[in-house]
C-alpha cells in the first residue's frame, strides 16, 4: 500500500499560489525544490551533464500543466512523475546518440584544491569511482538511493513520491548498497 | 560474498538512513560487538554512504538552475478549464430551462417576484391577479350581482426561478408572464356571478 502524503505540507500555499499563477511563488518554489528534481532525473538517467536541461523541461511541463493538478496535497508525487517522464523522453533521445560524459567531470574532480594533491588525488578518484559506481546501478536502486542522498529525504518521503510501500524504499536502499560495494570491492580487486 | 545476515545488514542501513528504532539499535550494537563480519560491513557502508553523499551534493546540491522562473511565459491553456465550462453550462441551461417555462402552457401560477421563494402552482382554479382592475361589491356582504365583468381578463405576472450553482450562488431568473382568459357565453350574458374577494 502506498503512503499517504502527510497532514499539513506547508508547501501547498506555495504550490496553490503557483496554481494561481504567481510566478514568484513558483521561482521559490524551484530555489528550494529542484535538488531532489535533479536527482529523480540523475536517477534515471544516470547522466549528470543532461540533469540541467532535463530539469528545466520537468519544471516548464510543471508551470504550464499545473491547472491539471487535482489534490494538491499531491504536488510531490505529481512533480516526481513530471520529472521522471522528462529524464525517461530524455534517455530515449540519449539512447540514440550514446555519449561517454563522464571526461569533464573526471577533469575537473583531478584538478587540485586547497588540500594537498596526493589527498586531493585521492579524494577526486574516490569520488569518481563512487560516482561511476551510482551510475552503474540499475535506475531501480539508483532512484531511491540518488533521493536519500541529496536531500535526506526519509523512507516514507521516498515512498510517497514513487507511490511505493515504505518496505519496498527500505528494500531498495539495501540492494543499492550492496551492488556499490560490490561494484567498488571489483575494481579493488 | 556476503557473510553477514541480511538482517543485519538491513539494520546497518537502517542506522545509516536515520529509520531505526531503539530496540533495533540495541540489537545491531550487540551484533556489532560480537561479530566482526557485521563491523566490518557497517564500516564500509558508513564511507559508502558518506562519499556518495559528497559526490551527489557536489553534483546535483549545489548547483542552481540556469533559468529564471519569473521570466516563462505564462500557460496557454486556462487554468481550470472544467470549472469554466461548468459555469457557461449552467448558464445555458438556466436559459433552456426559461424558455421551456415560456413555451410550456400552465393551469394557473400565483405571481411571487421575491427572491429566496419558489413558484407555486395552485392546481386548476383560476385566480384573479391582484393588479387586475376587478368591480366593486355592491352589497354589504360581499355578494356581487349583475355586475358587469369585462368579457376578456388578462393575468400578468413574473416567475422567478432560482438555480443554484455549485459554488453557492444562486441566479435569479425572472420570467414575465401574460395570460388572457375569456369568460364563458352565459357569464357574458350579464348573469349574476359570486365571487369572494
């Protein structure tokens, strides 16, 4: 059984001032809510240079599709599917054109920081094999876990998003780590 | 390979995730202590967790969106399209509704103009409106004779019909009536009639 979203969100006036077409409440409500937009989209498409362009789209379809929303207690859910549909469009179009992206994000972590650059180096190619590593997971448990990570979110959020029972969240998450340490563990070996 | 139970490890991510309980929480320290396995598993998801955080913030927490959400162009299609054709539905059956009131025949309405009150029929007798000129009693107890009634009478009057909408709001619609009655033959021959007034 799915969950129910929570009693009070004090995000609804925000979301009915939207539905009023208030731009302004929108342009907050996008400062404090596209993080875990971008990570449904990471997790799906496991891309992070097509998460910005995605995003935008998922946003847009939000605004001018917003009167189509019924219960606005379920915004989140709403947002979710908005946002999953777009990274799904996007990956069929990514599909066709297979791009390796990862060389910037490679370059940029290997450059030096203020640490030193023996731990710098470490931290950057740690970082890498982590983020190849989350990349590798199937979308399944890369969705779940992507949502946990960049904002905290709890098991019950997780599950009122993905209409999903909590268990299930719960039986994600493990699985996802187990497949990261085992996927980190190999290439150790 | 994973030597440790599946239970365990459930508990080791329930802890890092924030969700377990406290008796859950006594169980997994007593596991930790006893089994090196257990420790060893919740080391290396603890770093799991803690660099995939890192890297996620990094990727996706600190970024902001490049686009500027005041500046869209607002939706082409209106908000609560249904809600709208709901009303010039009911608009449009309200005015059905009053032609039907004019073209369908009655037996006999009372005239009541005021809002908040409905039509009334009064089955088939016809009633005198009051703003018809009508003639005098000639005697005292209210009998008339050999008065001379006019041989054509005209009733005039409103309906009001209310329709209430489900918002609440109620629109008057008001319809104006006209009605000519013809006396009988024998009443025009000047015979005596009664009448209560």
């Amino acid at each position: 059984m799915a969950v129910k979203p929570a009693e009070f969100d004090p995000e609804e006036p925000v979301v009915e001032a939207v539905r009023e077409g208030d731009r302004f409440a929108f342009a907050e409500l996008v400062r404090r809510h596209e993080h875990w937009v971008r990570g449904v989209i990471f997790g799906v498409l496991g891309d992070p240079d097509r998460t910005e362009d995605v995003s935008q789209q998922a946003w847009l379809a939000f605004w001018q599709r917003i009167g189509e929303l019924r219960d606005v207690k379920r915004w989140r859910p709403w947002l979710y599917r908005l946002a999953r549909n777009a990274a799904l469009d996007a990956g069929r179009q990514t599909s066709r054109q297979k791009r390796n992206s990862m060389q910037w994000k490679l370059e940029a972590m290997s450059s030096p920081g203020p640490e030193s650059a023996a731990t710098s180096l470490d931290r950057s190619e740690r970082h890498a094999e982590v983020l190849n590593a989350i990349r590798s997971l199937p979308a399944l448990y890369r969705e779940p876990f992507v949502l946990r990570h960049v904002d905290g979110w709890s098991y019950r959020q997780i599950a009122e998003v993905m209409d999903m029972p909590v268990d299930s969240v719960e039986t994600r998450l493990v699985r996802a780590r187990r497949l990261l340490r085992e996927c980190l563990q190999e290439k150790l070996d | 390979m994973n030597p440790v139970d599946p239970k365990i490890e459930r508990l080791i991510v329930r802890q890092l995730d924030g969700e377990i309980t406290e008796a859950e929480q006594l169980q997994l320290n007593r596991e930790l202590l006893r089994n090196p396995g257990a420790h060893r598993l919740w080391e290396e998801y603890r770093a799991l967790d803690a660099t995939a955080g890192e890297v996620l913030q990094d990727l996706l927490g600190d970024r902001h969106t490049s686009f500027d959400p005041t500046t869209i162009p607002a939706p082409l299609t209106a908000k609560r399209p249904q809600l709208v054709r709901r009303h010039w539905l009911l608009l449009t059956g309200a005015v059905a509704a009053a032609i039907l009131a004019l073209a369908i025949p009655r037996p006999a309405v009372t005239t009541n103009n005021q809002p908040g009150s409905f039509v009334e029929k009064t089955g088939t007798q016809p009633i005198i409106v009051d703003n018809v000129p009508r003639p005098r009693p000639v005697n005292a107890d209210g009998l008339m004779r050999n008065v001379s009634m006019p041989s054509v009478q005209r009733e005039t009057g409103t309906d009001v019909f209310g329709v209430l909408d489900e918002n609440g709001n109620v629109y008057w619609i008001e319809v104006e009536r006209t009605r000519t009655l013809r006396r009988p033959a024998k009443n025009r021959a000047g015979r005596a009639s009664r009448e209560i007034l």
